[in-house]
C-alpha cells in the first residue's frame, strides 16, 4: 500500500514538473508592434513588401519565442489619405517599429522626428528622407534595374534599331537612376523618345497611342517601360502581341498577363519580398536583441525574369498577394 501510494505521489510530482517546464518553454520573452506604411495600399508591389514583413514576424517569432504583430497602414489614393496621417494613426497602435516606403510627394521629415522622439525603430524603403537616420535603409539598385532593362530589349532590336522609353512625368530619383542605367547600355542614338505620363493606366495609354500615331516613319523599333502602369488593367496597347519588343520593370502581378499573351519579352523585378522581410528582420533583432544591423545601407539587387524563369516568378506572386 505505501509503495503504491508513493508512486503515484512521484508520477503526480512528475507530471507537474513537465507542465511546469513546458509551460516555461511556451512562455513569450516579449510583445512587439511593427507597422507598414507603403505609397499605395492597393499596389501589388507594396502587397509583396508586406508578405515578406509578415513571414519575417512569423519566422523569427517562433525561433525567439516573441509575438510581432504587424500592421498595414498604406494609404489608399486620395486627397483625402497621406503617409503623415498613417505615421501617426501608428502611434494609437503603440507601434515599437515602423517599415516606410516614403513619398516624393510629402515631407515627413517632422512627423519621423517626432517618431524617433518616442524612441519608434525606422526602416526606410526606396530612398531616404532628409534629417532622418534610420535603423536600415533597403535601396534597390534602380541603376542596374534600367541597365537589365535595356540589354534585355537590345537583344530583340533590329541592328540600329531605336525604342520609346515609358516614364513619369512626376520628377524622382527612381526614375532619373532607371533612365541613366537605360542610357549606360543603349547610347542616346538608340532612344528614339522618351515618352512623360502620369503614373496611371489610363494616361501610360493614351501617352504610348499618341507616341505611336506620331511616329509616321516607323523609327520606334520597341518600348522599354519604366514602370508597368500601362500593363496594370485589361491588354489595349497599339500593337499586336509578338510585334514589337517590349521589356517593363514590373510592380505588379498583372503585367504577367501580358507576358503570356505575347506582348512582353522580358521584365525586371525588383526582390519586394526580400525588402519586407529583411526590414522586419532588422526590426525584430533591434527590438529583441537589441542588434543593429551589421550595415545601415542593404542594397537589393533587380532580377530579369524571362522565359527561363517565368514560371517560378509567377508562383512568388501568387504567394505574396494570397
């Protein structure tokens, strides 16, 4: 009788001390708030900067036994929505970090001062913003991305053969390194035009229509897009598909539609999945490990996405936009 009772005293003991242990093994070492805020809620490109955010968070959450909630807070395009009032909505969230894609066309300078006032980590996305020194800065190699671009086109080229170039009307140092990367690799007396819109479908449309009507003695040989703004919405460019070279630096998932039609040779894409996930990476040391990053400057590389690789781009989107 005494040995049984003492061994269901030891099994019971036993089995208190592995909850115990696991309950301490399941226990979280910290809380952590990050919050995005890209250009444009509803752009493909800042969806795939997320996804990368997101995986990140769960990745290293699970290895540090931390939980990192993440949030969006993008604007949508408006009058009415900007990136200073989603800097500061963040602060009703009680964010630790903040991952931003800034905007040419606000100055947070003030609003990302008051940010690092109340101690909030910064990641910057794109480019910089003047009198702020952030945690990280991703810069992707827009240079490069213009110089794939153009030897991509100058592969399907006629010999002296000349393309239209497809850019913002809106300045940027996006567009001005893609345009210098372009002319690094195909002079000036390959570029027939270069073709100013605004950053939408429909005036990317109507500005390539007019170009094309003007040009009554067949000089454009092919198109190089700076950005993929007229491949953003249903096929309606003034060519037929396998007619005339085209190459794009892709933002966006849809322009894969036009690859499969016919209209598109190549495209350049930039790693958004990469930025997003080494900005939370960054992040989540910082606030965790209380690590920098090992330099304040990553500089992310554009890949040509072709026929060899095609099939596996398209699966990346659909795993960044699901």
């Amino acid at each position: 009788m005494n040995k049984a009772f003492i061994y269901i005293i030891s099994l019971l003991l036993f089995l208190n001390f592995s909850l115990t242990l696991q309950a301490q093994n399941n226990e979280l070492l910290g809380t952590y708030k990050i919050v995005f805020i890209g250009k444009d809620k509803e752009s493909s490109k800042y969806k795939a900067v997320f996804s990368g955010i997101n995986d990140a968070a769960k990745t290293l959450g699970k290895a540090f036994s931390i939980e990192v909630e993440v949030f969006e807070l993008s604007p949508i395009q408006g009058p009415e929505e900007s990136q200073s009032k989603s800097i500061i909505q963040s602060f009703l969230k009680n964010v630790d970090g903040i991952i931003l894609s800034p905007s040419e066309n606000e100055n947070l300078s003030s609003v990302l001062k008051l940010t690092q006032f109340h101690e909030k980590e910064i990641v910057l996305l794109e480019q910089p913003v003047n009198a702020i020194t952030p945690l990280l800065t991703i810069q992707p190699d827009e240079f490069e991305a213009g110089k794939l671009a153009a030897k991509a086109i100058l592969k399907k080229l006629p010999t002296q053969g000349r393309v239209a170039i497809l850019t913002s009307s809106d300045p940027s140092p996006i567009f001005d390194s893609r345009m210098q990367g372009v002319k690094a690799i195909l002079g000036y007396k390959r570029i027939e035009a270069v073709i100013k819109t605004e950053p939408n479908y429909k005036s990317a449309l109507i500005s390539i229509k007019q170009a094309e009507k003007n040009d009554v003695n067949h000089y454009i040989n092919g198109w190089i897009f700076l950005d993929d703004w007229a491949l953003q919405g249903m096929p309606d460019l003034p060519w037929k598909p396998n007619s005339l070279p085209l190459v794009t630096i892709q933002s966006s998932a849809s322009t894969n539609l036009f690859y499969d039609l016919g209209y598109l040779q190549s495209m350049v894409l930039h790693p958004y999945h990469e930025w997003g996930y080494k900005a939370s990476e960054a992040l989540i040391e910082k606030l965790f490990k209380k690590q920098n990053p090992t330099n304040n400057e990553y500089e992310a590389k554009p890949i040509l996405v072709n026929w060899e690789n095609i099939e596996l781009y398209k699966k990346h989107w659909k795993q960044w936009l699901r």
